[in-house]
C-alpha cells in the first residue's frame, strides 16, 4: 500500500523502517527508486540496527539509528526537502 502511494503521488519525503514483516526498508527503498529514478524524493531509513554496510546506501539519503527524537527528525526532513530544489 506504501508503495503504491509513493508512485502514484509522489510525496516530498519518505520516511520508512528497515526491519519490517513484508517488505524491508531497504527493499521498500529498491522500489522506489526503480519506479522512478530521476526522483529526487528524499529517503530517511530508520533502524534500532548498525547501518547496512554494503551498496544500499544509494537507496536511501539518510540513516537514523532508533530512537530518533521528532524534532531532530523532522529538522532533517526540512533540510532534505529543501536541498532537492
């Protein structure tokens, strides 16, 4: 369902878990990036976990170790909303 909503109406930011029951958010993160690569969407990743050490940081733009606080999450998403312009 996320998934759907993201490509049909693109929204200024995501902000998705990594370790989640369906799709991982690095998988979530693959998607979207597939459906449309020229996106400048900005992607935070979040996780209680070490970030992933392998190619998949192009996926995403930022990674926030859990717990985040909402004023310093919602600092970086201004931020990355407003660099993508």
């Amino acid at each position: 369902m996320a998934f759907e909503l993201a490509s049909s109406r693109p929204p200024d930011s995501v902000v998705t878990g990594w370790r989640m029951p369906r799709v991982d958010g690095l998988t979530f993160c693959r998607m979207l990036r597939h459906a449309n690569p020229a996106s400048r969407m900005p992607v935070i990743l979040l996780s209680r976990d070490a970030p992933p050490v392998d190619r998949a940081a192009s996926l995403y733009n930022c990674y926030l170790r859990k717990p985040v606080s909402p004023d310093k999450l919602l600092q970086l998403i201004r931020r990355l909303v407003a660099g993508r312009s």
